[in-house]
C-alpha cells in the first residue's frame, strides 16, 4: 500500500516518511485523530515502509516484505484490534512473551494497537513496560481517537502523531475532484463529514445513516413549528431514544438551522441542504431571522450544556421549546 492511497494528511505523511529516510524511528508512536480519518492504514502503510527492503521512501511493493505486509502476513508486523472488547488475558501473555523475541526476518517488530484507549490496565502496563526499557527492535504504534484517554506515562513516552481534520470546502472538493460526484452532493456530503472525507463517502453509500437523521429532525422540526408545545412533547421520546447520537443530531440541527436562515437571507450559495430547498423555504416563511440566529445559538448552547453533563431531558425540552416558540 501507499500514502497516496489516504486522503489528505499530508504533514503526517512526510513527518513518517522523513523519519524512515533519516533512520529517524522512536518506539513508541500515538496516532491521535477523528475516527475513520485513516489512522490504522497510515500506521500499516509505515509499518511497511520501516520493513521495505528495497527503499526508505516509499513501500516497493515488490520485496518479500512488502508483499507479506500486503497480505497481512507478515510476522513481524502484529495488529491488534480492541474494537469489540478489551484484549485478553492469554493476549497479553502472548504479547509479554513475543514483544521480547527477536523479530522472525526483519529488522523491527511493530505492534500497530487500534482503539488503543480501550486496552485493559493491564495490557497498557504491558506497553508502559516495554516502552520504559524498549528492546531496540521494537515499534508500538498507539491508535486513539483521544491521547487523553491513555496513561499518562504511555503518552510522556510516545510521539504524538495528530490528524487533522479538513474543512468542508476541502472535502468538497476533493469529492468533485477524485470520486467524480456532482458539485451539489459533494456539498451536501461535505457539510456533513466533519471534516472527513471517509464519513462523507459512507454518508454517500447509506453506511453512515447521518442523512436518514436529517430526514427525521428535517420532519420534527416540520411538526414543532405546525403543532407547536403540543409536539414538543412528543418528540422527546425521540431525543431520549437518540441519546447516544446526540451529538449527531444536534450537528444536524445546527446545519438545518443556519441553512434555514441563509434561505432567510437569501445567501444561496452556502446552502448545504439543497436538496431539501423546498421544505427550507416552507419552514423560513414567516420566521424572523433574528430568532432564527438566537435558535442557532440555543442548539449550539445545549450542545455545550449536554458536553457538561447537564440533566439531558431538560436541556432537550428547552431547547424544543425555544424552537417551537420561534
Ligand atoms: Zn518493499
């Protein structure tokens, strides 16, 4: 595989390289970003590039190496994926023996750990240990969404590798430019990425249901603004139910509301939502676009009250209210 292959990151991408040229490595690395953004396939990608052995600057996909690395078997090259439970105990056994043993053909062993926040205390003193007194062969490569949530003795010995999120106007355009989609879907998906061109292209093939949600806030806030207190009420059912996406949601909400007001405004050309020009319309009629911005701002607040633990139903309830008053 090649860095070419991963959208965007272009600094991490020659930080990585640079290092393999000038013999540069450390033992410990952190790749720290947003999901789905390509964090495990830049760590398999350098892992194949630190055991290429027939260049320093890009994987020849030729050597020995390079097609076991492709295969997923090569036997120095160990990764461990945590996303459905934290790893075993005969995991960590395995791991305590083998981090120790020379590696099987290559130079460097290489532990690539995914979701490597949700490793057990155990399996993290395993790594803490290796990283105090590192065999000179080895490499652990970390994968979290958040550095934060590793020890702070692991973090203290790693170098921290971040990933950058892109604006919405760079994943625009690189949707028109590389995956051939039509300038006005690319700004609907790219509204909703997040920054990430992964999550766009999921929204895209229906993996990622961000525009199924849309479909459902776009109805509720159809039925608060008709029914008023009346639907308020019963649309907490559907907030308490959407708990765990909440997040989602009131990104979502944010978007419809701001597309609302550039309706209001008549600012066309910042419109994510195009597709749904005709129920924005509906639902900006009659509206006053300063209460539209104060909307805004009471979803961006409870967005900010929900990370601060505050009561969640009421933060919800309030947040309906202010919208149906509107
Ligand atoms: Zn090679």
């Amino acid at each position: 595989m090649q860095f070419d292959s991963i959208v965007g990151q272009d600094r991490v991408k020659d930080y990585l390289t640079n290092s393999v040229k000038k013999d540069n490595l450390t033992h410990g690395y952190i790749f720290e970003g947003p999901k789905n953004i390509g964090k495990l396939e830049m760590a398999k990608i350098f892992a194949q590039l630190i055991l290429c052995k027939n260049s320093k600057e890009k994987p020849c996909e030729k050597c020995s190496s390079c097609i076991k690395t492709n295969a997923n078997s090569h036997p120095d090259i160990h990764i461990l994926k945590l996303d459905e439970n934290s790893i075993k105990r005969k995991d960590i056994d395995e791991l305590q023996n083998s981090i120790y043993i020379k590696p099987y053909e290559s130079k460097k062993k290489i532990y690539i750990i995914d979701d490597s926040h949700k490793m057990t205390v155990q399996a993290a003193n395993t790594f803490l240990k290796t990283l105090e007194e590192p065999p000179e062969d080895t490499i652990i490569i970390m994968i979290t969404i958040n550095k934060d949530l590793l020890l702070d003795t692991i973090v203290s010995r790693c170098q921290i590798i971040n990933f950058e999120m892109l604006g919405h106007k760079e994943v625009e355009k690189i949707l028109v430019q590389e995956y051939n989609i039509d300038s006005e879907k690319s700004k609907l998906l790219a509204g909703y990425s997040k920054g990430n061109v992964y999550k766009a292209l999921k929204i895209l093939d229906g993996e990622d249901k961000t525009l199924e949600y849309r479909d459902e806030i776009v109805n509720i806030v159809d039925k608060i603004f008709e029914d008023g207190k009346r639907a308020v009420f019963d649309y907490e059912k559907y907030f308490n139910s959407g708990k765990d996406n909440i997040d989602e949601i009131l990104d979502i909400l944010l978007i419809w509301f701001r597309d609302i007001l550039f309706v209001k405004e008549n600012i066309s050309d910042m419109i994510i939502n195009k597709d749904k020009l005709e129920v924005l319309e509906k639902q900006s009629k009659g509206k006053n676009s300063i209460r539209l911005a104060e909307i805004y701002d009471i979803i961006q607040k409870t967005y900010d009250d929900f990370n601060k633990n505050v009561n969640y139903n009421l933060i919800i309830d309030n947040m309906l209210l202010k919208i149906q008053e509107v």
